[in-house]
C-alpha cells in the first residue's frame, strides 16, 4: 500500500485550516478522506500542484451536478449535518462507483475557481492606482493566472460596500458584489475611461461560451455557498455575452512580450490573484515573481496588484512597482479570500 501520510494530512489541514466555518460537509468529507485508503490512492491521482482537497470534492459535485442520483447527492444540496462514521462509508461508495469519472477529471483538470468577488478587492487597488498615477494615460491591466477571465470584466459589475453602492457606465444590476468594510472605507473613486481594454493570461483558459466547460467552475464552489454560485452563474452569462481577452500559454510564454507590445503611454499593470502559487511554485513563489519583474521593469515601468497569504493566515494585497531592476512593494490591505470583506491600511 502506498503511504499517503502527507495527503492525509493534506486533507485534515484543509478540514481544520480552510473549510472549517465554510463548509462543514467539506470539513467532514476531507477528514473521511484522511482515515481511507481507497480515498486517498483515489486523491492521489490529482495533477501535481493542484490541491487534492479540492479537486477530489470538486469532482465529486461536479460528478453529482451532472444528474446523478446517489445518498450523498442529499447532503450537497441542503445543510443537513452528516456524521463522520456515514460520511466515509457514502463517499467510499459513491468514488468507487464512479472511480473512472473522477479519475479523468482530476488528472486532467485543474483548480480555477476565478472568483468573481475578489474583484471588489481589486477595484480600490485600481482606484488607488489611478489617484496616484494622475497622468491621464490609459491603464492596462493584465490578469496573470485568468481562467474564465472574470476579473477582467470587473467593471461590468455593481458593487456594494456595507450599504455605499458603486456603478460603473456598463455595471450590470444584478450582478452585485457585497464586500464589508473593516476600517476606513478605502478609495473608490475612479475613472473607467483611463481603463484600456484589459487582456489575461492562462495556460488553459475556460471557454465560456462552452457550458461543460463553466459548469467545471461551478462545481469547484463548495456546495454551503449558494451566493457564490449565483454570482458566478451572473458572471459567466455576462462573460458569454462579452467575452473577455484572454492569452493561451504560461506567464513565462507572454509576459516579456506583453511587456514589449505594450504601448509606452500606456500604464502597465499586472495582477496576481492568488495565482503565484501555480505559476512560480511554492514556497518562493513571490520571491521569484519580484526577480521576473524587476528584469522585465529594465524595459520600462511596471506596477503590480498582488493578492494572496504570502506566509500569513489572512491574506494580504500588495501592490509594487518595479522600474529599472528595481522593486518596491507596500501591503495595503488585508482581505477575505473570496471578496467578502476588505481592511484598507493604505
């Protein structure tokens, strides 16, 4: 048998550490997962460098939204408490008869959650960024690490921040992205026009037009959180509609290039949103990002929007600019991970 200790403890941590008060099915299929065998043979199949936890249940409800009718499927669409004994014996049952499924997906697909309310995070960033720069040259933004490109169209979006509610010329009603505010209310005056047209890059962007291919993303939304699943399903018909810019292939693919194709009265701004991770590794990963940067900035100026734990339990945002192979970072704000609240310290 092969030892799975470190997935095992994999699943616990992500039990105690990230589901806990946000999932409590997730919190309890995670630890079912961490005493199985059979569970944790199946998890290892996960692509390297994804997260087994999410993946693994990822597929499983997305196994489960396709139709199938099965006694866990219950216990993903109402808040009915399931005991850790029931919960190994019916995910067990449910993975073995649906092993060749899983399999496939979680050895092919990856984690894109591309969660549309970090962009309530992002606006003041950009509101920031623009009071600060005052030039009136046009800002281009490109989202590094952009799935389905939804934080690209962060302007398509009406915000509503504790009851201050924000629109923008193409805001759409009723896609509305709540954020609490703790602290002094950050800054959010901006001008959508300095805003050029923004573009991403992904190594295997979501096509959202391609309903199998969306529907993967809403099956990476933990079954507890139905207002994020509303939201998504909002955003993705806008996306659809409209769909954003998005560059087919790795950072180190585009980035020199964006770089030079980047018209010079153009303000360039790249952002990070928890993407480091899979697109310079961990640990070291922001490291590593600083020294891509700071090469890159000996061609001209480049400022940066990162959002992520950096070795903290409450993720942070930092922005940066590198100029001349030099770099200078500031943490601006502390944040929930998906939007829900923002702590301005800027």
């Amino acid at each position: 048998m092969t030892d799975h200790t470190q997935l095992a403890e994999t699943f616990r941590r992500f039990a105690d550490q990230q589901a806990m008060g946000l999932s409590p099915l997730y919190a309890t299929l995670s630890r079912a997962v961490a005493r199985t065998p059979e569970l944790l043979n199946l998890a290892a199949r996960t692509q390297p460098g994804q997260p087994a936890p999410n993946m693994l249940l990822g597929a499983v409800h997305h196994v489960l939204r396709s139709g199938v009718q099965d006694p866990l499927a219950p216990y993903f669409t109402s808040r009915e408490d399931l005991d850790e004994a029931r919960a190994s014996a019916l995910l067990a049952d449910f993975c073995r008869r649906h092993t060749g499924r899983i399999q496939r997906i979680i050895s092919t697909r990856s984690v894109q959650t591309n969660e549309v309310g970090r962009c309530a995070v992002l606006l003041p960033a950009f509101a920031a960024l623009q009071q600060q720069l005052d030039d009136g040259r046009p800002i281009r933004i490109v989202d590094v690490g952009a799935s389905a490109g939804l934080t690209l169209l962060w302007d398509r979006y009406t915000y509503d921040y504790d009851g201050h509610r924000l629109t923008l010329p193409d805001s759409d009603p009723g896609t509305v992205l709540h954020c609490e505010i703790k602290g002094a209310m950050p800054p959010l005056t901006l001008d959508r026009a300095w805003f050029a047209r923004p573009i991403g890059i992904e190594p295997h962007p979501v096509d959202v037009t391609d309903p199998e291919a969306t529907e993967w993303l809403v099956s990476l939304t933990w079954p507890e959180q139905t207002k994020r699943m509303t939201t998504l399903n909002s955003a993705l018909a806008l996306a659809a509609r409209t769909p954003p810019t998005i560059l087919a292939g790795t950072a180190q693919d585009h980035l020199a290039d964006v770089v030079a194709e980047t018209p010079d009265e153009h303000h360039l701004v790249l952002v990070f949103s928890w993407s480091i991770y899979q697109i310079f590794g961990s640990p070291g990963g922001r490291e590593r990002l600083v020294s891509t940067l700071a090469e890159l900035s000996r061609y001209r100026p480049l400022h940066e929007i990162s959002i992520g734990h950096f070795g903290h339990d409450i993720p942070r945002m930092i922005m940066a600019r590198h100029d001349g192979g030099a770099s200078h970072a500031d943490i601006v704000a502390r944040c929930d991970i998906y939007g829900a609240w923002l702590d301005w310290l800027a």
